[in-house]
C-alpha cells in the first residue's frame, strides 16, 4: 500500500499545537479535502507553501498527496523576489501562505514530489526533490523504540527545512503531537515544551545551549534529545548529559539531499571509525581527501538545481565536511567554506569552539577569520560568559588552554565578548 | 589620536601580546624593533598587532599592501594622519 500522512476525516487526536492552540488530526484533514479539491479543480500540478506554520505545512502535504500535485516548501526567509523567481520557474500555480494566491502558468507535468529548498543566504536557493514516501520511510526508521509512538515532539527547527519537515513527519507517522512555540524564541520553545509535556526535544547544538541556559531540566520530562543540523561537540554533549542525566541523547548527521546518514547514541562527538567498513541502515561512509562522502538508500531523487553536494559519477555524495580520524573515531571538523586560512595554515573552527566552550564560565562561542594585511586572515572568537563571569579570568583560561593545546595560528588572536551570537532562523552559528 | 596616543597603544598591545604569551615584557622605546630578538614577537602577534590598532585608531595603513617599518618608532608613524 502506499504510504501516505494518513489523517482520517473526524480524528480528534491532536497533531499540531501551536501556541496555546491545538489542530487534530481531522481538522487538518478536513482542509486538505477543501485544499485538494481546489487544486484538483483548478488542474494546478505545483504548488508552494511558504509558512512557518505546520498545520498549514501538514494541510498542503497532504492535499498535494491526494491530489497528486508536486508540492515546494520554501523557507519564509526567502525574499519575495527570489520566491517570484522559483514560481516563474518552476510553474507553480498555487501559492499557499495563509491565503491562497493562484498563478495562471504554464502547466508542468507533476510527479506527486515534495521539493525542499536550501537557505539561499547566497544567492537562489537549491532545490531538492523526495518523494512523501521516501521522507516517511526514513521517519519511519528513525523511531525504533516504544516510548517513542505517541510522543509528543517540540519542533525547534526550522518547520519549512529538511529537519524541520522530518521531525514533523515522525511525529504524523506516530500519532504523536507536534508542538510549535507562537514565538520561535527559546524563551518560546522552553514555554511549549512545558505547557504541552514535551517527550523529545531535537535542535541544533547551538539552539541547545542556548536552551539550557533558560530551562530547568526538573520542569522538563524528556525521553529523547537529539542533536542536528549542526556536528556536535563535546563539551555540548557532556553538558546536555549533565542537566539530563536519564534522556536518552542522540546526535544525527544529514542533510536536504541524503536525508538522515547516521545517528550516534553513545554521548561522544563525531562517529565509530568501524562506521568507515560498516555503517547501520545500509549508509555507506567514506573519507576521501579529509571530506566526508556518503552514500544512503534514500537519497535524493534529483535536483532541480545547481547541486550543492555534487553527486560523483561513482554513486557516491561529496559533502563539504571536513572530518578526521582520531583512533578508533571519525571526528567532524566543520564545513570547508568555513575554513580559515591563516598564512597558509588551515585553521577548523570547529575544535576550536569546542575548546573554548569547554572553559568555565563560557556558554557560548562562535570562531572566525578575520581579514589580516599580515596573514591574510587572523582566527577571532566571540565569545559569551555566563552572568556574573569575570573576563579576564575566563581569557586567561582560554587562551592559555588554546596556547596548550593548538597550533600557534589556530589560536584566536582577537577574543571577544559579547551579550549573544547571533543565529540563523535555521538555529545555526552564521 | 596624536602620535603620542598611537605609540602608547602600541606599547599596550605589544606589552598585552607579551604577557598573553607569558613572556616578560622588556622597555619600549621607538627604537625597539618590532620583530627584533628583543621582543618575542612573531609574524602572527604582528598581525594580531596590526588588527587590534585597526580596530582602536580607526583605520589600516596596510589596507593596499603591506608596508616594511622596523621599529616601533616608524609604525606609530604609518598610524598619524
């Protein structure tokens, strides 16, 4: 049978709360009759929902499902003309954003996909297709576990991007509640997870430090904590493991193209270097000139524009990871394009941040290039202390602990102290 | 700033690289050579050097290309306007 959102007309289970509002099951359902007889009406085959709300999101899945239209997510910080741009491109007839907007258009042959988009803080963003049942499947196999069915899933992503969609779709497969804050803060999320009895709670581990700077983890009842979107560091995993000392702490890698490659359970940052030979759920993993190359069965199903992880003619997905091998495991040293290049010397930020936040006092840190006549390109770090943290103190400790441990052009040469980080909607150091 | 000011902040940075270093931080004078055996400064503390007055006097004196200067006396020169 093919898999489907499987909403019944009249369920009165709850889907998604927002706020302090809840939709069921049958209500979504009841729209996306409406929505899918519209759209059938109309013989409109694409559509784009540009949304941050995940009734809405759940509402034209599930229509376009029925009705057999290809559907594109967009992120609602794509600009307006950009959002033109994919609509004149693409042929999108419909676009859903709290009204319904039609195009006329000239018609293009629909395959029932659902096309995700990346960031596009550069430029267009990049399209990738799924299908609905690959994206289910792969939420499927991500919930093995019993405590699992029925939970109740806090989404602190971005609703609109790949993790976003996935923790929406698991949630959907398992009759659980998807909980949405009606202000994406963290002050919001801690909220929400409160008032609704959050069960799992998956965020990048920027968004999770800044969350356990505002929850009291006796407040929380958690079952699962799941780090993504970003690698996750040590001294982040440790510290979660402090405040939730019975949760069950996941760390994933994955990405709008090859959807979820792994997921790593036992608290320590990067993956089991076995992983290299052999890798769970049919993934294979490969290192190949110090970046990360995978290959997964439910990879995309085609781009409709410039790859930004370029398929290689051997099968396998270049990522932009750089990672290294560190006796028996395989650590992420961050992105290539955030690599910094201090005469000549390659610098990762990465380890350097999670040195820096390994030191007392510091909550959070963000490390960069800065533009230098002399080296070209210093290392800096902006850098936040708790309340009450005495700068000094906490510079010389990190510094000193850089100096120990760090090359010389690794170590940050302008350190500084600021209230907050800034972050992308997506949660992410920018 | 004066020139004065300029070579003050100068002393401070050089003698603030120093001591991050845990190196003990010797007399300046305007004759003392920058990267000279005198002071335990290297090529990355020059550029952390050059960031940090940029960021205190307004502005970069090396922004089209790198300038040669070899005391502290002629860099606090490159920075008057």
């Amino acid at each position: 049978m093919r898999m489907g959102l499987d909403l019944t007309p009249g369920d009165d289970t709850p889907l998604v709360a927002r706020g302090e509002a809840l939709f069921t099951r049958g209500d979504i359902r009841a729209r996306a009759d409406d929505l899918s007889a519209a759209i059938t009406e109309r013989g409109v085959s694409r559509v784009l929902v540009r949304s941050d709300d995940s009734a809405l999101i759940f509402e034209a899945i599930d229509a376009c499902d029925r009705a057999g239209a290809d559907l594109f997510i967009a992120h609602t910080t794509i600009a307006q003309d950009r959002i033109e741009a994919i609509c004149a491109e693409h042929g999108i007839g419909l676009v859903l954003n709290g009204e319904l907007d039609w195009r006329s258009t000239t018609q293009t042959p629909a395959d029932g996909r659902i096309y995700m988009m990346t960031s596009g803080t550069t430029g267009m963003p990049k399209v990738a297709g799924h299908s609905l049942e690959s994206l289910l499947a792969k939420a499927k196999a991500g919930v093995k576990r019993r405590p699992d069915q029925g939970g109740r899933w806090v989404l602190t992503y971005q609703p609109t991007g790949f993790a976003g969609i996935q923790v929406s779709l698991t949630a959907a497969l398992w009759g659980g509640l998807l909980i949405t804050p009606a202000e994406r803060t963290i002050g919001g999320f801690y909220h929400v997870s409160r008032h609704w009895n959050g069960t799992h709670i998956s965020g990048t581990p920027t968004f999770w430090r800044s969350f356990l700077m505002v929850a009291d983890p006796t407040q929380l009842s958690l079952a699962q904590i799941t780090l993504g979107g970003e690698a996750a560091d040590q001294p982040t995993l440790d510290r979660i493991r402090k405040a939730f000392p019975d949760t069950r702490v996941t760390h994933t890698y994955a990405s709008t193209e090859a959807g979820v490659v792994y997921a790593v359970h036992d608290g320590l940052e990067g993956f089991p270097a076995a992983w290299l030979e052999s890798a769970p759920s049919g993934v294979a993993l490969r290192i190949k000139d110090g970046f990360l190359q995978i290959k997964t069965p439910n990879m995309m199903s085609g781009y409709l524009s410039a790859a930004s992880q370029p398929l290689q003619d051997d099968g396998w997905l270049a990522t932009a990871d750089l990672v290294e091998l560190a006796g028996d495991r395989v650590k992420v040293l961050g992105r290539d394009d955030n690599t910094i290049n201090v005469g000549g010397s390659k610098v990762y930020p990465l380890p350097v941040e999670a040195l820096i936040l390994k030191q007392d006092g510091v909550i959070e840190a963000r490390v960069y290039g800065q533009p230098n006549p002399v080296t070209g390109a210093l290392v800096a770090a902006d850098v936040v202390l708790e309340a009450g943290a005495d700068e000094k103190t906490a510079r010389k400790a990190i510094l000193t602990a850089c100096r120990e441990a760090l090359p010389a052009y690794s170590v940050p040469r302008s350190l500084n102290f600021v209230d907050k980080i800034a972050v992308s909607a997506a949660n992410k150091k920018g | 700033m004066t020139e004065d000011q300029i070579y003050a902040a100068i002393v401070e940075i050089i003698s603030q690289t120093l001591d991050d270093k845990g190196l003990d931080v010797p007399e300046i004078t305007p004759a003392t050579e920058v990267l000279g055996d005198e002071l335990g400064i290297d090529s990355l503390d020059l550029a952390t050097l050059v960031s940090e007055l940029e960021k205190k006097i307004g502005f970069d004196p090396f922004a089209k290309g790198f300038i040669e200067f070899k005391t502290v006396g002629e860099l606090t020169k490159l920075y008057v306007r």
